[in-house]
C-alpha cells in the first residue's frame, strides 16, 4: 500500500487558498478547508452562506462532499484557516466522523500559526454508524 507524505505547511497553505475564495457578506466569517486523502488528492473548500441562513455550508464539509462526489472514501488530514484559528463546527466534525476517527486535523489562523488534533479529540464519544440498527 502507498504511504502518504503529509505536507501541513502544504496543506495549510491551500487551505488559506481556499479560504480567499468564500462567499460570507453576512458574517465575514471566511474559513478554508483542504483534505488529504488516502490517495493522495487534496480537495479543497470555502464557506458559502446564503440569505437563508440554513443553507449555508461550512468550508469543511464543502471539501468533504467533493472527495466523496469523486469517489474518495479515505481520508488522512484536514487542515482548516480561519482569521483567529477556530476549530470546526459540531456538525463539520460529525460529518468527517462518517469516515475517520483518526484523521488529522490541523486548524491554523490567518497568520499561520498551527496546532492539531484528531477527529476522536474533538468529537469524543460520536455517533457512528456502529450505533445504528443493524
């Protein structure tokens, strides 16, 4: 099986990329998102709000759902920016839980600085598909 080279400092910077290209006129709040897979692609994702607040959809979960529309499944980091450095939202980290427990998260702020969890951290005790009926 490939190993996968992580490159945070990679990772992170598309992420800030990413993070340039968010629609947020209501909150001002722009957050970027890039997901390592196991195949190596990085997928990447902005935050896009909308009027209708409900609609709008997390950096984070923008990036997940392009890996999974192409057919990724396996996921080794995520690296999230946002302006002070924020962690992601409850339901970016159960969306992420669908696939990995063990995946890497590093969250960075504007200027860069970087720290890093696992899913497992930051969502201790989750909802996984194990809790469901079979």
């Amino acid at each position: 099986m490939m190993e996968i080279e992580l490159n945070v400092h990679e990772l992170v910077a598309q992420a800030a990329t990413a993070r340039e290209r968010a629609y947020a006129p209501y909150s001002h709040f722009l957050v970027g998102a890039a997901l390592l897979t196991k195949s190596g692609r990085i997928y990447t994702g902005a935050n896009v709000e909308n009027a209708s607040y409900s609609v709008t959809i997390c950096a984070e979960r923008v990036a997940l759902f392009s890996a999974v529309a192409a057919g990724e499944r396996e996921f080794v980091a995520l690296a999230v920016v946002t302006d002070a450095g924020v962690s992601p939202c409850g339901a970016c980290r159960q969306a992420l839980r669908e696939f990995s427990a063990n995946l890497r998260v590093f969250i960075a702020d504007a200027a860069g600085h970087c720290r890093e969890h696992t899913l497992a951290e930051l969502l201790p005790d989750a909802f996984v598909p194990d809790d469901l009926p079979h």
